[in-house]
C-alpha cells in the first residue's frame, strides 16, 4: 500500500520530468544548480535565450552585441556548465523545472504555515 507521498511521487508529472531530465544528463538539480552559479549575469542572459531557443544572430541582435561576442559567450556558457550544444537543451530544462518545482514545494510550505496559525 502507498500513502500519500508516495502516490504523489507516483503521479506528479513535474517530478517524473525532473527524475528523467537527471537520468538523462546524469546530473542532479544540486550539480547543475552550481554550474549556472558561476555564469556572469551576462552569460545567465543568454543561457535563458539560448534555453527558449533563440539563435547567434538572434541573441546578438536582441543584447547589441556582435555575433562573434555571442559566439564567444556560447562557448563560455558551455565550458562552464560542462555540456555540449547536444546535451544543452536537456540541462537547461532540468534547471527550469527544477527550480519552478522548488518554488512550487516552497509556496505550498508557506501556505501550509500561514494555515497553521
């Protein structure tokens, strides 16, 4: 018999999508969470625009920067996160959802003590 969390890690899709981003990267939330840390505020711009899928040009036109400095700034991005243009798209969701599942676990706990008193 399952109780109650258990069914939940059962049936939440957010969480399987999390567990299988990890599975498929093999990488933790805690591990990737760390990497992005150590993007400049600049680099975490175009980590978000690379993740929505925007390309070179796009990114260069959109921060007023060359295409060569967006080039550079890809290959920074991807020294410091460890991944390949391949495995870029898989990190950069597993961080998202991670980190709109965190924040979703944090509300709930916030209610909860709001609840309580």
């Amino acid at each position: 018999m399952f109780d109650g969390m258990s069914m939940k890690r059962l049936i939440d899709p957010d969480e399987s999508i999390l567990r299988f981003l990890e599975h498929e990267t093999g990488l933790q939330y805690g591990d990737v969470a760390r990497r992005v840390a150590y993007l400049t505020d600049r680099e975490f711009e175009i980590f978000q625009l690379m993740g929505q899928g925007a390309k070179n040009r796009e990114i260069a036109a959109r921060l007023g920067i060359s295409t060569k400095t967006g080039d550079v700034h890809r290959g920074v991005i991807y020294r410091k996160l460890e991944v390949n243009a391949a495995t870029f798209g898989k990190l950069y969701w597993l961080f998202h959802l991670a980190r709109a599942l965190h924040a979703k676990v944090f509300e709930q706990a916030k209610a909860a003590r709001a609840a309580d008193r």
